[in-house]
C-alpha cells in the first residue's frame, strides 16, 4: 500500500517504528512538504518510509487529538491569515 502525506502530519505519528527495506514492509509513505512559489505552492518529495501495517495503525491511534479550536489558529498561523468573520459570530 502506499500513501502521500504530508510532513507536518507524519511528523505527529506516534512511535512509527520503521522497517529498514521495503521487502519486509506493507506500507510505502512518501512524505511530502509544500514549498512556495511566485502565486502558489509546490509539492516537494521529502522522503519515502516503510512500515508494517500494525505499526502504522498503533501509529494513527495513538497520539493526541488537537482541538478544533488549536488546529485552525495553527493553520491560520501557517497561511498567515486572520479568522474570518462570519455574519453569525457576532449575535448573542
């Protein structure tokens, strides 16, 4: 199996343990990052990973979840961006 992620996401896998040659793996990640450019973003290859299957479900299950609250100020933070407003946000 194979799968595209990105680094920021990959780097909170909790204690992927990782198998040295691809023979003796059943997953292939190939992490990705996003550089800029002139109008936009690139998708850059950063590495390729190999793991078992369970490993990689240990992996998934075991971290910390964010708040949705946190997440958006992180991903508004990376984009450089301000929360928008919403006609709804201001009634009481």
């Amino acid at each position: 199996m194979a799968v595209v992620i990105d680094e920021a996401f990959f780097s909170s896998l909790a204690g992927l343990e990782r198998e040295k040659h691809l023979s003796n793996s059943e997953i292939a990640w190939f992490v990705v990052g996003y550089d800029p450019k002139p109008g936009g973003w690139t998708l850059v290859p950063r590495e390729v990973v190999f793991t078992k299957l369970d490993a990689s479900v240990k992996s998934l299950t075991g971290g910390a979840p964010l708040s949705k609250e946190r997440f958006e100020e992180q991903l508004r933070v990376k984009l450089g961006t301000t929360a928008p407003s919403h006609p709804l946000a201001d009634r009481k």
